[in-house]
C-alpha cells in the first residue's frame, strides 16, 4: 500500500473514531457534565469558603485558585479516558478492530483528540462562570495564545498518560480507580495553597512535581508575570510523560498479541 | 451466483502450539477446514477453543506451528488474512451507545467500502433489525445483539468466518434463527468455523467436527463418521420403582447401566441388534423385572464426548 492511501485511510479512521468517541460524550452527557460541574463546585467552594482563610497576599483568591481549577478539571475528566479505553480493551471491542487491520493510532488518536475536545469545552465553561464570580486576568493576546498552547500540551500528554493505564488495568472499575489517583496529584501543588506553607516533606514533592510547574506557568502569564523557567519545566515534563505513556503503551498493546 | 469450489483447503492448522506462563493450552492441534464447510470445534470450558479462534484469527501468536488461511500464514501475513477473515467474539462487541445502523456504519467507513449506506440497509434488512435500526443497542435483547455482532463481521463480505460459540446465551427462538443464518451462509460458499458447548449445535450445523481435549484434537470427522466410533445404541429401560431400578443397575454392570437422573429409567448399552436387546430383555425377566416399556436412543455426540473426557481423565 502506498503512503498516500495509508495516509488517507489513517485520517478517515482517526475521524470516525473521534466522531464514535464523540457520540459516546453526548450520549453518556451526564458523565461529562460531571466532570464540568465538580471543578465548578470546587471553584465556588474555595473562593466561597475556604478561600477567605487560605492567605495569598493580597491577590484575589479566585485569580489564584483559577489555573488550580483548570488543572482539576483536566484531571477529572481523566476518568471518561479511562473507562471508554478500558472497556473497549476489556470487552472485545479492540479485538474486532484489530481483526479488521485498524491502525492502533487511529485508535489512539479517537481517544487523545476526543478527550481534547472534551476539556476544551469544559475549560470554556470554567472560564465563563470563573469571569462570573469576579475572575480578572491580566493576561495579554500572546498569554493567551500560550495558555492555549500550554492547555493543549498538557491534556495532550496527559490523556495519553490516562489511554496507557487504562490499558494496563484489567476492569472499567480499576481503571477509574488509577485515574482517582491521578486527581489527587494536584492538590499537592501550588494550584490550592502555596506550598510554602506545607510539612517539609510535602513541600519539597510539592515544588518539583509537573501540575506545580504547569500551574505555575499558567497562573503567570493569566497575571501577566513573567514565567519564568517554570514554562520550560512545565513543556519537558509534559513531553516526558507523553514520551513514555506513549512507548508504555504501544509494548501493553503488542503485548496483548504475545 | 457465487461458484462454489468444494474440496478446496481453506484454513489449514499444523501442530499449533501455545501456552499462557506455565499453562500448555495448546499441545500440537492439527486440521483442515474445507471451503463452503461448517467446521466445528467442540470442547469443555477452558478446553482451547477460544485461544484457537484467536490465533486463527490474526489476534494470538502461537509459540509453535502454523495456520494458514486461504494460503496467507497467520503470523507472517496478519494483514492479508485480516482482509479474508471476520471475527464474532464470545462477547458480543457491539457498541452499546450506538444505534444500530451506526454500529453497521462505523464498522462499513473502517473497512473503507464505497457503499456504506446500501450495505448497510441489506444487513439491517437480512437480520431483521429494520425497526429497530435507530434504537440505542443498550435496550437490545441478547439475540438481537447477537445478530447485530454478526451482521458487523459480514460487511467487509469475509470469506471465513469465525464464530466463537455463536448461540451461547440465547433463547430457544434466537439460537434457531441463528442455526438457519449460518446454513445460509455457508450454502453461499462461505466458510464458517465455529466452536460450541452444545453438542447438539455441532451435529446439526457441521460437516465436520472436532473434539479439543487436554490441548489436543482427540476425534475429528464428519458427524457420522463420529458416531460410529461408538457403535453402540442405549436401550432406555421404564421401571416402576426404585427397588427394580437399582437391581437393573446391578444387573447391567457390563453394560454401563446408568440411572436417567430424576426418573425411573435405566439406560444401558446396546450393539443395537436383536440378538442383544432380546439379551437385555431376557435378562430382565429371569430377574423378575417387568418394565412399563422400553425404548432405544442412538448416540448423540454428548455421549462421544463425554466417553473421549471420561476415558482420557
């Protein structure tokens, strides 16, 4: 076969299954209103209520916690990843495409990009209602043109982060599971409460690991602040994990076959 | 009109060997599958039947042996078989979220056909699932699952079909419309490969069979050629109380006797001529036995089966 064809044959796989995985959002809308709605709630509850005893200086709690809010909602929406992959490698589903000489991107990517629509959505939604309750960015066209930038790359890698454990567990259940673990990773960040104020063990995991420097990156330049090399940290870790998550899941993939 | 070359190999299994860790599955299977044939490969729970479908079927390798379907080696030629073969798991992979037609859909844009839409009316129309074409599949029963499954595998017009125990889970109704659509086609040519539990599945399906047994085809033929590897006849003996059935039993050692769980019938074996069941009947009377009635029972392939399990174990 020929490049061109395979090429065309890959874009037109790719497209039915974002539009398979697309459908299954709209027709599973409760599950992906969930995912909106808890970073809602969680946004209203720390600007409402613990905001006001949680110390950020001088600054607006709801323009500090707001890159924290985005990066949860991320991680939350993790969980639709991860059991849509997971059934689909559970329950057979897999199986047929692979009989019918399916490339596995093309399987891979109706993940990735339908997740990447999914955040886009909800983080449009978050950003909204964020404005709504007093949310002031400094940011000028080119922050946001990098906040986008910087948005993409981390949903990016981390939903292939997501496609490679769901792969490895053997249930929808476990699955989800992981991908709570994976929730719980930011709120040991800078995106709630600045680490300083952390036990010293904590703190210390708090200000090397990647939703630090993601969030710190973004938090920046929503602030108009300079960013640092917090952005460049925040670019190479996302490469890795998308690096690995990558190489991981192609051997589990061929592995199955073994 | 489809021209129909029997006698023609199209699957071809050499000495198939596979094990998962320290479990041989697969200990040397060897067969033959002709064109336009229903081959069926019967075995217990656990038996390899499934692991052979899978090798067969591009989704295992085996650590030994090979298989070739319509001449392209399973392990050396995936693609190609790929595009000759369809799959119909032992889980029905339909896409609950999806209605039907964009179940039949999907799978018709992977394949890349240029008709989608025309085949996929034929399909919907041949399993009869016009009226409920543009219902969610989650509020299907298990046999109009079933048939939406299979309806996906013929899109691509396969060649061989894999059927891994195709009626398992289905009602009576179901697993009759389900026997009739595997005739058809294989009357088209097609040849269909199928595993079962039912042994009553294979006999009236196959042309062929074959017992899969501790990792090894133990029989293989055609049904008859099976059922006269045990050329014996049950002879079914009423009795009246349970006193006369278990001196029956005493009586007929030799012959097997067994009890018909949950009722007073012996069965006990038989060649099947009436110098022997006058033997039987004899035997009876100079006991002082006097059944209601008596009757005689051919073989089924249940009774094969379990003598293979039974005398391997």
């Amino acid at each position: 076969m020929n490049i061109i064809k395979k090429l065309k044959y890959y874009t037109s796989d790719t497209n039915v299954m974002i539009k398979r995985n697309i459908v299954h959002t709209v027709r599973n809308l409760e599950s992906f209103l969930t995912t909106i709605l808890l970073p809602v709630f969680m946004m209203l509850a720390f600007v409402y209520v613990f905001g006001g005893a949680i110390n950020v200086g001088t600054m607006n709690y709801v323009d500090y916690v707001f890159s924290g809010i985005i990066i949860i909602s991320i991680a939350f929406s993790a969980s639709i990843v991860a059991v849509g992959v997971n059934k689909d490698f559970t329950k057979g589903v897999i199986d047929r495409f692979r009989t019918m000489n399916i490339s596995k991107s093309a399987i891979f990517s109706g993940y990735v990009f339908s997740s990447m629509l999914r955040n886009i959505i909800s983080i449009v939604i978050i950003t909204l209602i964020a404005f709504l309750i007093g949310f002031r960015p400094n940011a000028t066209f080119l922050d946001w043109l990098m906040i986008i930038g910087m948005l993409l790359l981390f949903i990016f890698s981390f939903t292939w982060m997501v496609v490679m454990t769901s792969i490895l567990a053997n249930s929808p259940e476990s699955a989800s599971g992981l991908s709570m673990i994976i929730v719980f990773i930011p709120y040991v960040s800078s995106a709630f409460v600045p680490p300083e104020t952390m036990p010293k063990a904590l703190r210390i995991f708090a200000q090397n690991q990647p939703f630090t420097y993601i969030n710190d990156t973004l938090k920046a330049l929503f602030l108009g602040n300079p960013v640092g090399n917090n952005a460049v940290l925040a670019i190479v870790w996302c490469a890795g994990i998308f690096i690995f998550s990558y190489i991981v899941a192609q051997i589990i993939y061929s592995r199955k076959i073994e | 009109m489809t021209l129909v070359k029997r006698n023609e190999t199209v699957i071809e299994v050499r000495d198939l060997e596979k094990s998962f860790k320290t479990i041989d599955v697969l200990k040397g299977v060897s067969f033959n599958v002709q064109r336009g044939s229903i081959f069926a490969l019967l075995g217990s729970n656990g038996a390899g039947k499934t692991t052979t479908i899978k090798i067969l079927s591009t989704l295992l390798k085996p650590q030994s042996g090979s298989a070739k379907i319509e001449g392209f080696d399973v392990i050396k030629h995936p693609g190609s078989v790929r595009d000759t073969i369809s799959l119909t798991g032992q889980f029905s992979t339909v896409d609950e979220l999806l209605t039907a037609r964009e179940n039949l859909t999907m799978i018709g844009n992977l394949l890349h056909l240029s008709d989608v839409k025309s085949r996929v009316n034929d399909l919907l129309e041949k399993f009869n699932l016009m009226e409920d074409a543009d219902r969610m599949v989650a509020t299907f029963s298990g046999g109009m699952k079933r048939r939406l499954d299979i309806a996906m595998s013929l899109l691509g017009t396969p060649s061989v079909i894999f059927l891994d125990e195709p009626t398992t889970g289905l009602d009576p109704k179901s697993r009759i419309s389900m026997w009739k659509m595997i005739k058809e086609f294989a009357s088209i040519g097609v040849t269909i490969f199928l595993t079962t539990q039912y042994l009553e599945e294979a006999e009236y399906l196959a042309d062929r069979i074959a017992i899969l047994h501790d990792g090894k085809i133990v029989i293989e033929g055609s049904v008859s050629e099976i059922k006269q590897m045990i050329p014996t006849v049950f002879i079914i003996l009423h009795l009246n109380n349970e006193s006369e059935k278990l001196k029956t039993l005493n009586i007929y050692k030799n012959r097997n006797a067994e009890i018909i769980q949950g009722t007073n019938h012996v069965k006990v074996e038989s060649d099947g001529t009436t110098v022997d069941i006058l033997d039987i009947l004899k035997k009876l009377e100079s006991n002082d036995i006097v059944a209601s009635s008596f009757e005689q029972k051919k073989p089924t392939l249940e009774n094969v089966f379990l003598k293979i399990v039974n005398n391997e174990v």
